[in-house]
C-alpha cells in the first residue's frame, strides 16, 4: 500500500502515529480478551473424575490391607462425591468391572456395600486397566488410583516401568491426571519409584498409606482438590436407582502386559446433573471492542495513505485481435472477436454451454481458456492437449498468425499490431 505512495509515512502526521498508538493498545486488549475468554472456557468445562480401587487377590487376601483400601476408598469417595461432578468407580484386577457412576453423597453407601460383597478379581495389570479406560479421545480427566501398586509378576520389570512412562505422557498430553495412593508398604523401591513417576508427569502424587493414620493426609494432599469448584450450583438433581450394587467376579488365571481386557458394565447408579450455564460478559467486551477499533484504525490509515497516492493513469489493454476455431472433422469454422475483452477476463472455449467461446460440435467439456494478461491474450489448456509448433504446451501468450492445435480443432490468432518480435519467439522456444 505505502510502496507506491511517495510521501513518508512521517507526512500523515501526528494524528497517523497517534492512531497506530490506539490501533497497539486496541490489539492488546483485544488479545487480553481473547485470552480470558480461553480461560473461562477451559475453567467452565467439567471435569470428569474416577476412582479405580484395586480388588486383586494380594488386597483383599489381607485384611488390614483390605480394611485400608476400604477406608480410603470411602475418604476419597466422599471428598469426591458433589452434585457439579462427574464421577465414575471401578473395581479392577485381572478385569474391570464399573461399580458406581453418580455424584451423590449418598455414593458412599453404595460403594460400601459393594466393598462388603466383594470377591478377588484375580491379578492386576496397570498398563492393561489404564490403556482400556483412557483409550477414547475424551481429556480432562482427575483419576485417583488406590492400589497396593505392585503389578502381577512380569518377565521384564525394567520394559514394564518404560511402558508405564510412555503411557503417563499420553495421558499428560490429554490432561488426564493420575494419583496414586498406594496401600500398604509398597516391596521394592523400584515400583514406589516407578508410581512416583508415574504420577509426577501426568500431574498427580503418589502417597504411601501404612496405617488409618494416613488415610486423611493423602486424600487431602491429592491435587484434584484444589481445582474442585466449591460453590453451589443452581440446579436440582434426582438420581435414578437403576441396578442392586453388586460386583461380578471374573477369574483370570494369567493376563500378558500387552493384553486389554474387555470391561464388565455393571453401572449400579446414574446421575445426569444439569450444570448451570454463564456466560463472560466482560472477556466478549474486551474482544468486540477490540476487534472493532482495530478494523477501525487500519481502515483510517488507508484512507489517509490513499489521500496522498495520486491516481493511477488509465491503461487501454484492448485486444484488436481475433481467434478462428476451425473443426476439420466437421469442416466448420468460426471466429471470436477479442476486442471486447478488459483486463483479467477468462473466456473458455469449448462445447460446454457455459463457455463464453462456445464451439459446435466439439467435447461438451470446457477445453481451454483465453485470458487477458497486461501483456496481451493467453491460451490456457483445460483439460483437453494443447500443442503449438508441434510441442504440447499448457500456456500460451498470443501473437499475429498463431496457429495452435487444442485437441482436434485449430486455433488460428491474427492480430496485425501484435508481431512477435524474433527475441520473443526464441525466448518461448526455450522456456518450452
């Protein structure tokens, strides 16, 4: 725009700085608003939130371990468990079994119940459980995991902690978080080590709990706390008891690492809650008004640079010439009269009815087009060969007895005040 205004952009004056001023400051807030808006979207999207307590035969063949798993099954649960939440329990050993799908206070009871009637799973595969639930292209998820965190027994630790590490920064790149509270003293460090990890790249913690000592200290200390919303919503909630709560066993003698075992639904409660809607009144603000002083200021700066851009000299490009299109197989011809073409104008030839250069007779396709350039009319190929002293071609520019070849037909330009000069013809010769 200013590259061909000679006057510096210093000669708009200061009413042109100060608009490029206010156009800075409108786009700053502009991106403000957009920011915030971002922000208040990602804080209004629910988060989705499951508790995946272990039932395999080394928890519950113990029962101070199985009493712990209770007690802080039912603390997290309990912390857990608000009407503006999704939430989802599982049982889970060699298989997976869905216990508890509601945001209800009184899930609790439930869960308890299901603890009581609880029989062994079989062993545990963590990769296994955590790849089938976390496979579906779902995100912003909150998992707390209550295990003794010791999986069945592998051939290869070592590749069974690097898988491990891979999954957590999957599930890291989808914002699910993942916390470990772990039952029990866990044998071995490598797989305290391992959850530890495990935990700290998706964004969670990993807890030991030894004792009943323990148990509110880590369900305080899990990080899904301190994003939980604590207001109340305006909404009302019935839940709708559908199934007895029972878990269904299933015994699996031996599970590989790279076996996904197929989930048992089992929903024992369901709460559809309906979340109350707000809308940012101020981030929208901040971005209309924004957006329009922007467009405002750039529009002042081309008006103003036009002022000073003195106006262009007309340039006749008309073309005297004319294009005789003779069909030999039908011994047909006629003529197109191109003097009526302005600059840019595409005319198509062929036997399409839309073709401006219709031809009788021919493929009921638009075969080529003449344009005009400023440097005088070009044939185009368009779908059907082109071909001009013997040499296909796709482009063509036009001179005074032109005789060009477009499928069957002939294509004759004759145009007295359009000689190629011999430079011409030998510069399209070799750029052919």
């Amino acid at each position: 725009m200013f590259s061909q205004n000679r006057h510096p952009l210093r000669r708009l004056g200061c009413s042109a700085c100060g608009c490029l001023t206010l156009v800075l400051v409108l786009v700053v807030l502009a991106c403000m608003g957009l920011f915030a808006l971002i922000q208040s979207a990602r804080a209004a999207t629910p988060r989705h939130y499951v508790l995946l307590i272990d039932q395999s035969n080394s928890i519950l063949n113990r029962s101070a371990t199985r009493a712990l798993v209770r007690d802080t099954a039912l603390a997290a649960l309990d912390r857990l468990a608000q009407p503006d939440r999704s939430m989802q329990v599982y049982f889970f050993g060699a298989s997976v079994t869905a216990v508890i799908t509601a945001g209800l206070p009184a899930s609790a009871a439930l869960l308890n119940t299901a603890l009581e009637k609880s029989t062994s799973l079989g062993g545990t595969s963590f990769l296994s459980l955590l790849t089938q639930l976390f496979d579906q292209p779902a995100s912003s998820a909150d998992v707390v995991l209550i295990t003794d965190g010791i999986p069945d027994p592998v051939e290869d630790a070592r590749a069974y902690r690097a898988q491990m590490h891979v999954l957590a920064q999957q599930l890291a790149q989808r914002e699910i978080v993942v916390s470990a509270l772990l039952i029990g003293s866990v044998d071995g460090t490598d797989w305290l080590t391992m959850w530890q990890d495990f935990a700290a790249i998706t964004g969670g913690i990993a807890r030991e709990i030894q004792s009943t000592a323990d148990v509110h200290k880590a369900v305080a200390a899990l990080p899904i706390m301190s994003l939980a919303s604590t207001s109340t919503p305006i909404a009302s909630f019935t839940p709708t008891l559908t199934v007895t709560p029972t878990v269904t066993p299933i015994q699996t003698p031996t599970l590989k690492v790279t076996s996904v075992p197929t989930p048992i639904p089992a929903t024992v409660a369901t709460l559809t809650p309906t979340q109350p809607k707000t809308t940012p009144v101020l981030p929208w603000a901040i971005l209309i008004v924004g957006t329009i002083g922007v467009l405002g200021g750039l529009g002042w700066l081309v008006v103003m640079a036009r002022k000073r851009t003195p106006p262009a000299t007309p340039v006749n490009l008309t073309d005297e010439g004319t294009l005789e299109i003779f069909d030999p197989e039908r011994e047909v011809s006629q003529r197109a009269d191109l003097h009526t073409m302005a600059l840019g104008e595409v005319w198509g030839i062929g036997g399409d009815l839309q073709c401006r250069i219709h031809v009788e007779g021919a493929e009921p396709i638009e075969q080529a087009a003449v344009i005009m350039t400023p440097e005088g009319p070009l044939i185009e190929a368009r779908g059907t060969p082109l071909s001009w002293e013997g040499r296909m071609i796709q482009t063509h520019l036009l001179f005074d007895g032109d005789e060009l070849y477009l499928g069957r037909l002939i294509l004759m330009y004759q145009n007295f005040f359009r000689q190629r000069r011999m430079s011409e013809a030998d510069d399209e010769v070799g750029a052919r």
